[in-house]
C-alpha cells in the first residue's frame, strides 16, 4: 500500500512540474519571478541611469511589467539598429523619432520629458566670456552663452582674448561636444549653431545648409578627437577641470542629476551655462507594440515615474514636478529663448557633409 502511495505521489509530482514547465514556455513575455511581463526598447545611453534604477524598476512592477532596454544613439536608433528585435524605440530628439514614426507607420509618440542643452564651465571662464560679451545674464536669474558672439570669437585662442590671466591657454575658444557622426548632443548643438549661422532661421533646404555649413563644420573639425557619448566630456569636465574642458556640451539634466545627488561631484567654482537660443532635446518613445504603448503611457502620466524623472534632472509633462527640483538645482523652471531643430532630412544631410571632412 506504501508502494502504490509513493508512486501515486511521484506520478502527480512530475505532472506538477511538467505543467509549471509548459505553463512557463506559453507565457512568452512572462518573466520568471513574479509573472511580470517584459517589455524590450531601445534607448538614448543618457536614459540608461534612469532605466536601470531599482526605484524606475519597482515603479514598472507595480503596472506587470520589467523593462530592458539597450543603449545607442539617436542617429543609429533611426537608421541603423534593427527595430524588428523591440517594442519600442526611444530616441533623445525630435526629428529621429518622426523617421522612425514615418518609417514604422506609427500613428501615436510620447514625449515623457525632455531636457534643454546647455554648457558647463567654470567661474573664471564665465567671468573672461562676460568681459569679451560673449556670456550675459539671461531672462531668468542664469546666465547665458550668446551663440552669435560665440561664432564670431571662435577660432580665437584663449590667449588672445584682452586682459585674459584666468586661462591663457594656447588652443582655439571652442566648446567640447561629442562626435557629430554619431551623438544626438552634437546634432543639437549642431542645430543651434546652424540657426544662427542662417540668419536665426532653421536651416531648411539645401541653399540654406550650404550657406551655414562653411562656418559650422569648423566648430566640429577643429576640435580634433571626440567622443560619441555626452558622458564623455561630462565626466572630463567633473574630473580633469578647467584645463582639459572649459567649455563642454551637455544635457542639462546631466548638471542637475548632480547636483541633486549631492556627492561633491559638482563644486563651487562649477557653473552651467544655456546657450542662446538652446535646443530641447526631446525624448521622444515610439512604442511598436500594445505593451511598448503601455511603457509611453506610464512614462506619461504616472505621478511616481514622473517625479523619478525629474530626480534625475529631465523637465517632465508636469511642469511643477520639474519647478521643485528647479528650486534644489538653482536652475530656471522655464526657458523662453529655444528654437526647434531642423527636419531629420536636412540634419543628416549636414552631418554627412561635416562626416565626409573628416
């Protein structure tokens, strides 16, 4: 009789994991612990932080859902990386993500949060920009990079500038920004420098690129060597200072994730500029899939992730989330001098120009 119960146990036992078995491989998008169901993307690197927290990750739990997500540029997202393998695209500016809207024939975008880009410098430098009226106070209480007298200082040495004893430095006046090819940064910069090179318009058309190509190609080539993530010059300015990097192309969400960790990262003599006009980077999903979808909505409109995202420094959909870690950072709660970047088509176009004179 023991027998037979041990055998009758043991048959049950194994339909019992058998069925757990079968059960697992059905599920498909089920992750294992907890039955939470996965949902894979394709991001800008500067988003890679945000995703990757455990507060960001118990918040998705919270809706069923455990996102993972790959890294790479905005540029590359658009034209290159194979969507097929994702369920959403989530790209750090405007224009690549209407080519992949128009590419994919998707009908609804989020815009989540977006983040301004701006110039970190140091004091003596602010002070020695100011004295040559390239740097002036802003509508706000910041300070702004005047893009116009930027371009006609460029190409200037630092030691040529009047009364310079702070940085007389043999190299020309230029900010550090990422690889043009490859960052979306450098093409935000790039549609900066281009609107005011057109006579502040937006580039559009070929006439117009050829006319502001000659002036802001250089900006790019002289710089020699540069890296293809923002968190290269970033942490070249955190870490090696003034002497290496004066002036550095970031986003401004990196400066204010800083300074709200508060770890001595970001010291006194350490300020941010915003270039006048500025662009927004605006990151932007493209969901490919009812769950990618759900990803945009909860980035949207959940109080929790909202509030996330402005801890690490993006201005999100509730500009009075933003206004409170505004008030921490000491940075403006709005900016009024901001134009939009050109077309995807006329910013590839360009890229490619500066690409080939390489």
């Amino acid at each position: 009789m023991k027998r037979r119960l041990s055998i009758g146990l043991a048959v049950v036992l194994v339909l019992a994991v058998a069925g757990v078995v079968v059960w697992g491989r059905s599920g498909g998008d089920q992750a294992g612990g907890g039955g939470l169901t996965v949902v894979r993307g394709v991001i800008g690197s500067e988003k890679q932080a945000f995703f990757t927290d455990q507060r960001v990750v118990d918040a998705f739990a919270k809706q069923g859902l455990k996102v993972e997500v790959d890294t790479a540029g905005s540029r590359q997202i658009a034209t290159t990386v194979d969507l097929a393998k994702y369920e959403f695209a989530f790209p750090s500016s405007s224009p690549a993500a209407q080519k992949i809207q128009r590419d994919k024939k998707v009908t609804t975008v989020y815009t989540p949060f977006q983040s301004p880009m701006a110039v970190a410098t140091f004091e003596p430098i602010v002070q020695l920009l100011s004295g040559n009226g390239v740097v002036h106070k802003g509508a706000g209480d910041y300070q702004v990079l005047d893009i116009a007298k930027y371009l006609q200082l460029a190409g200037t040495r630092w030691d040529q500038l009047p009364n310079n004893t702070a940085y007389p430095v043999r190299k020309n006046v230029l900010v550090t920004t990422t690889d043009p090819r490859e960052s979306n940064s450098a093409a935000m910069y790039l549609s900066i420098v281009s609107f005011v090179a057109n006579g502040n318009n937006v580039v559009s058309g070929p006439d117009q690129e050829a006319k502001a190509l000659p002036q802001v190609a250089k900006l790019f080539l002289d710089q020699g060597y540069t890296q293809n993530s923002t968190e290269g010059p970033f942490e070249d300015y955190l870490s090696a200072g003034m002497g290496k990097t004066p002036l550095a192309l970031i986003y401004e969400s990196q400066y204010v994730d800083r300074v709200l960790r508060r770890d001595g990262s970001i010291r006194p003599d350490m300020r941010m500029l915003y270039p006048a006009p500025t662009v927004y980077s605006k990151h932007t999903l493209v969901p490919f899939s009812a769950n990618g979808n759900k990803v945009g909505q909860l980035l949207s409109t959940d109080p929790e992730l909202g509030k996330l995202a402005a801890a690490f420094g993006f201005r999100t959909t509730n500009p009075q989330v933003f206004r409170e870690v505004a008030a921490q950072a000491k940075v403006p709660g709005d900016l009024v001098d901001a134009v939009e970047p050109p077309s995807f088509e006329t910013l590839e176009r360009m890229l490619d120009a500066i690409q080939k004179q390489y």
